[in-house]
C-alpha cells in the first residue's frame, strides 16, 4: 500500500503515474544516446524510407524546373520604341549559368559537409561517448543540412521557371536578340495606333508588334529573351547562399545576443536551453559535462543558473535582488566575434553580386531582379527552418527524425512528428530528443524517464513523508513519488 502521507499528492495533479527509480545502471547498460536503461533500437527502415521519399520528391521537383527553363515561354507583345527593351546584348556574361550554379549549388554542399564532418559535434560531447554516435550526429547534421539545400533550391527552380514561361516578359536586350522584321512591320502590328502612311511609318511606332516579328534563327536565345521576370540567377544566388549563411550562422552561434526564455506562468522552466550535442548523457551522475558557469547548463533560465560566489558577495554587500537578476542576465550571453560574423554573411554578400550582375548584363529589369531574389530569401528561410532550430536558441543543432509511427502520416490531431501515437509519448533513447520534452511532459510513457538512475542521495528532500524530491534544476522530477508499496 502507498503511504497515506503522498496519496493526496498524487491525486492532486492530473498526470500519469510518477515513475519508478530502479538501481542505477552502469555504463555499460545505459542508452547513452536517450537516457533510458534499454538500449535504442537501430534505425526504423520506415522512418529511412520516409526520407529517401523526401529526396525521390526534391528529385522530381528539380528535374521538373529544369524543363520549365528549356521549353518556350509564352511571348508577350512588345513595342518597337520601348526604350527599356532597347539594351545591347551583352556576351559573355559577368556570371553565366554555369558560374551560378557552382557558386549557389556546388559550393554550399560543399561547405555544409566540411561543416557537419569536421566541427560537429562540437566540444560538448563528453568524454568517452561512443564514436559511432558522433558518426551518427555528424551524418545526420550533414543530411539535414543537404536536404534543407535541396529544398531551398528546388522551390526557387520550379517556382522561377514557372512563373518565367507563364509571363513571358521581355528582357532589356530582346530587341537586340530580336533581330525585327522592320520592312514588313505592318504585317505584325496586333494593338496600339498606326496610320496606313509607308513614307512615313516610323513616325508611328508607339503601336505594339507579335514576337513573330523576330527573324532570328537561334531559338534558343530568342525564346530566352522572353525570361526577363523572375530573374532566375537571383532567386537560386540567394535560396543557396542565404541558405548557406543561416547554416554557417547556426553552426556557430552567430547571432544577436538574446536572454534565454524566462520560467512560465506555471512555474516550470523552459529546458529548450540544454544545448549538449547528446543532452541525455549530461544526466549520467558520473560524466562530467561542464562547470556551472558553462554554456551547456541544463537550464540557462535566470532561476536556473547555479549561485556563484560572486551573488554571494553581491548580497553581503546589499545588491539589490534585481541587480543581481541583471548581473546574472549579462552572464547569459555575449556578442560572436565579428571574424566568424564577416564569415558567415560571405555567400550572402556573394549572392548579392549575382544578382546586381543580372542588372549591369541588360538581363532583367530592376524589379525582375528584386522579386526574384525575395522568392531564393522566402524559400531559404523556410527551408532552413524547416529542418533546422532556431539559430538564437538551438546551438546550431537540426531536428531529430521522425518517429517511426509518423514517419509518413501524423494524423489530425498530432503536433509533432517526434512523437509516438499515444498521447504525449515521446519516443524513448532517441538521440536527437530535446530535454524540453522532460518539462512538458515529465511523466508520459517513454519520456526518458522510465528507468532512469537513481537520484543522488543528496538531492533528495523530505524522506520522511515518502517523497523523493530532485533540487530546482530538474523540475522533471519535482513532486514525483517512489510508487514503492510499504
């Protein structure tokens, strides 16, 4: 029977039930990768399969906008004296196609490999943790950062070229690409005003003519002066060099410093802040992580952080409380180096060049180059979070697979691909499970903390009243009871 002290406890909050504390395991038999005594099982194929399914996708939508860019585009009517179309026809190009895509393509998975391969997982792996689990980390990081470009890329080709062909719009050289039939103009006249007088026809040219008109013999420069919106160079510079730049910013914290979210109305933390490359291992008792003042906190939450000796001093020499929550606070976060800063805005000032080349080529119109570029942006932002944390509070990290039970279809009512079918369970031993998990859902069926270590002895609070209690830090465990009969 449970002891009558912790059955109100119990009864008063409406959760499942508190979990068990068995012996704590050795090394040898705890998932180093989840948390949980059982070893993680490998891999689902489903959920491998789930991701080739994703690449056949990006696959098809790549080979489709490549088609879109080789076949002809609608040609929209156009004037003989419109002065904007009137621009010389420059060849070569500042950067050709062939140029665009190594520098918005090629060079960015390079650089993502060099990346995930060389720097992750990054100095927060603590000693003695597996090879094949970095292996996994890095493998994994390189196949998010990929498949973030693919998509990135992918939605910028088939958008641009779609939309190239739909409109058809003249570019500032077409005249020169042209080659207009200037002795038959009467024959191709479809709107505007003319009058029927030959001796005195190109005093009437504010009438517009049919692309019939164009005499030259090479289609494929004819059809491609009918591209001019969007501009094609500026959407895939900036949907793979911005793309680059969020990933390089990620990797290495580069960003603006921000204070880490504050605990909620209900009192617990926000444990998003546990930013170790393997955050379950921090909790094995007998590996060292960090210090208290390091950047791989388990909270970095202003009531989480450890008391130094420093506050001591502080509140023996009456500094105000809040004083100390601003001391504190400046201790949470600092400004990158401006070398890592100047690296990672590299491929966006990159992408900036090439589409500023498209304007000084006679190549697209001013808006042309603008609306294109705003399509690459859009779609490297998404995709970029869509498979990455945010920069500001994920410590460079992607997010983890999908579980095996939605690795294709969640269903209604789900929020969250990570998680298994039954309600608020999150699959056990995964290696990318954030520690934010333990604070929304401290007790639900495969949390993590089925199975975990015993608490430390001295962590423990009011042993009298068959409570076992873990200190601030963890609130995962706050007011949990053993389960033990009498």
């Amino acid at each position: 029977m449970l002891d009558d002290s912790i059955r109100p406890l119990i009864d008063s909050r409406s959760i499942s039930p508190a979990p068990t504390f068995p012996t704590r395991t050795t090394m040898d038999t705890l998932d180093l990768s989840g948390g949980s005594g059982v070893r993680r099982k490998k891999l689902s194929w489903v959920v491998g399969l789930s991701y080739i399914v994703d690449w056949v996708i990006l696959a098809a939508v790549g080979a489709v906008g490549y088609v879109l860019g080789h076949i002809e585009p609608n040609k929209r009517p156009f004037s003989l004296d419109d002065r904007n179309i009137a621009f010389p026809y420059t060849d070569p190009e500042t950067v050709p196609v062939w140029l665009a895509v190594v520098i918005s393509v090629m060079f960015p998975i390079v650089i993502i490999a060099i990346i995930s391969l060389v720097f992750v997982p990054g100095a927060t792996v603590p000693q003695g943790t597996p090879k094949k689990l970095i292996w996994q980390r890095k493998l994994w990081e390189l196949h998010a950062g990929w498949l973030g470009l693919a998509l990135s890329i992918c939605c910028s080709w088939i958008i641009t070229n779609g939309m190239k062909n739909l409109f058809g719009k003249p570019r500032p050289d077409l005249l020169a690409r042209c080659q207009p039939d200037l002795v038959n103009v009467a024959d191709y006249i479809i709107g505007g005003f003319f009058r029927n007088d030959t001796s005195r026809a190109f005093e009437n040219v504010g009438f517009l003519v049919s692309p019939k008109i164009c005499q030259n013999k090479n289609r494929a420069v004819l059809d491609d002066g009918f591209r001019s919106y969007p501009s094609g160079h500026s959407s895939s510079a900036s949907a793979g060099l911005v793309y680059l730049s969020l990933f390089i910013a990620s990797k290495f914290a580069i960003t603006i410093p921000t204070l880490a979210a504050t605990a909620s109305s209900s009192g617990s933390t926000d444990a998003s802040g546990a930013f170790a490359a393997f955050p379950s291992r921090t909790r094995v008792p007998s590996v060292k992580v960090s210090g208290p003042d390091s950047y791989e906190l388990s909270t970095r939450t202003q009531s989480g952080l450890t008391t130094t000796p420093t506050e001591y001093a502080l509140g023996s020499k009456g500094v105000s409380k809040q004083n100390q929550k601003i001391f504190a606070a400046r201790r949470q976060a600092a400004s990158p180096p401006l070398y890592l800063l100047a690296i990672a805005v590299i491929p966006f000032f990159a992408s900036i060049f090439i589409a500023g080349s498209r304007w000084w080529d006679y190549r697209h119109h001013a808006f042309d180059i603008l609306f294109g570029y705003v399509i690459g942006l859009v779609g490297a932002i998404f995709s970029f979070r869509y498979y990455h944390l945010p920069i500001s509070r994920g410590a460079g990290w992607a997010w983890g697979p999908r579980s095996h039970d939605k690795a294709f279809w969640a269903g209604v009512g789900s929020y969250s691909y990570a998680t298994d079918h039954v309600r608020g369970q999150y699959r056990s031993g995964d290696e990318e499970e954030a520690l934010s998990v333990h604070a929304h859902q401290p007790y639900g069926q495969g949390s993590g903390l089925q199975n975990r270590p015993e608490p430390p002895i001295a962590s423990r609070k009011g042993q009298g009243a068959g409570i076992e209690l873990r200190d601030d830090q963890d609130t995962a465990y706050s007011g949990a009871s053993t389960g033990r009969e009498n």
